[in-house]
C-alpha cells in the first residue's frame, strides 16, 4: 500500500518535533527539506528518527560523484529511509550514490531521482540548453535514465506518474507531491491531484505539506487521507 510522508516544511527542530507529536502514530514517515535542513542541521533528523519515524532526507544532491557518494553515507549513518538527487548529475553521480547507499545492507537508503523540477516550463529549459524536447519529454527520458543507472525511483508529479509507471520497471518507487485531498486548499501548487488518484496512477509514496501541517486537527487530517489511500487497495 501507498505510504503517506508528512512534508515538515517548518523552520526549527522544536516546531518539527511539536508537529510529529500532535500527529501522532498514525503517520511514520517525514520529509525534511532545504530549509528546515540547513536551519537545524543532522539534528533534526536525528530527533525525528528518535520519535521512532522514518525520514525522506531531500536535499537534492547534485556535486561530483565523489561528494554525493560521501554526502549519502552520511546520510546513512543518520538512518534515514529515502534521499533525492538531480538526475542530471550525470551516470557517474547516480552510480556512486546508490554504491554508498548498498553499504547500509537492509537499512540502505533509496536513491529517488528528480528528473525536471516542476518550477521549471520550456523556456526554462531552454535557458539552460536544454533544447528538441518538451518538459514531459524530458522527464521521461531522466526518468529512464536515472533508474537505468541505479535510482530506485523518481520523485515525480501526480500528473507524471501514471506514464512513468507504467513504463518504467516494476518496484521503481513513484514519490509525489503536488496532493490535494478533493475540496482541500490548493496553496501554490498547480498541478495537483487527489491522494486516490496518485495511488491508482502508481504513486509509492505521497507527499503532502500544508494540507495536514496547517490543519486545525493535523491528526485527523493525516487520518482521512490514509483512509482515503486505504480505500484504493
Ligand atoms: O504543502 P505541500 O503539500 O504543497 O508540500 C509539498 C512538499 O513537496 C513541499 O515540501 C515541496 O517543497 C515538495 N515538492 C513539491 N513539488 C515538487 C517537489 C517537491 O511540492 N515538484
């Protein structure tokens, strides 16, 4: 079944871990990003792992192989279950960091992949010489090409993934923000789609911040959508 990963988009460890505590058994799994990563350091995901909860370390490394070989086995050491990489890294970068994530044996990190980041159009891409392919283009091939190199799978829009998955190896982990429960604030995300509609196009794992963080129950927020993922098997 889809697992449901909290997005701790807050900027201390006291809010982050104020935040895991009110909500409570139901969720085992946060994501710890740029900013609350930079703020609060290694110690936050050690305070989260200590709550007993798993942790999407998303820093989107994107260096020369040898940093992003050693920046994973920190990451490792730390315990945490997922981490991101900019596909575009290169074959070398992908293949060191799935090499240092193996050391971990059973508690191996995935390696997720971001193919184009979705702030990103066709004049973008184009800017940065990217040129002859369209952005769903150009998903698809990172996509192939990341998890052709190593990547255990690709964080990827809730409009994406029913393609790639269904184009992609079975296992490939589908990981997707852009979630909205239906009649739920929309924030600034543009291409969203409902927690049901994730799953049953191939979504492994959702992401969802604000919906269940801004929340004036973030418990029962967090319940209704795994009752609605639940609902999909
Ligand atoms: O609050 P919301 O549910 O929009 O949070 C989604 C989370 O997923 C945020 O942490 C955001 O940075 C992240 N994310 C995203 N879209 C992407 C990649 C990551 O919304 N393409």
């Amino acid at each position: 079944m889809a697992e449901l990963i909290v997005a701790l988009d807050v900027q201390t460890r006291e809010e982050a871990v104020a935040a895991v505590k009110r909500i409570g058994d139901s969720v085992g799994f946060y994501k710890i990003g740029l900013e609350l990563y930079t703020a609060e350091g290694p110690d936050v995901v050690k305070a989260v792992r200590d709550l007993g909860k798993k942790v999407f370390l998303d820093l989107k490394f994107h260096d020369i192989p040898r940093t992003v070989e050693r920046a994973v086995r920190s990451g490792g050491k730390l315990g945490v279950d997922l981490m991101t990489i900019h596909s575009v890294g290169g074959k070398a970068m992908i293949a060191a960091a799935k090499a240092a994530a193996l050391e971990f044996g059973e508690a191996a990190p995935k390696i997720l992949a971001v193919t184009v980041l979705t702030s990103l159009d066709q004049t973008d891409l184009e800017d940065v010489g990217i040129t002859g392919r369209t952005p769903a283009g150009q998903v698809e091939a990172m996509a192939r090409f990341a998890t052709a190199n190593g990547a255990d799978g690709l964080v990827c829009s809730p409009r994406e993934v029913g393609n790639l998955s269904a184009i992609l190896p079975k296992g490939t982990l589908f990981i997707t923000p852009g979630v909205r429960p239906a009649g739920a604030d929309v924030g600034d995300q543009k291409r969203i789609a409902t927690p049901a509609d994730a799953v049953r196009d191939g979504s492994t794992h959702l992401v969802v911040g604000r919906p269940i963080m801004a929340a004036a129950d973030p418990a029962a927020a967090a319940r209704a959508i795994l009752a609605e993922i639940a609902g999909c098997r």
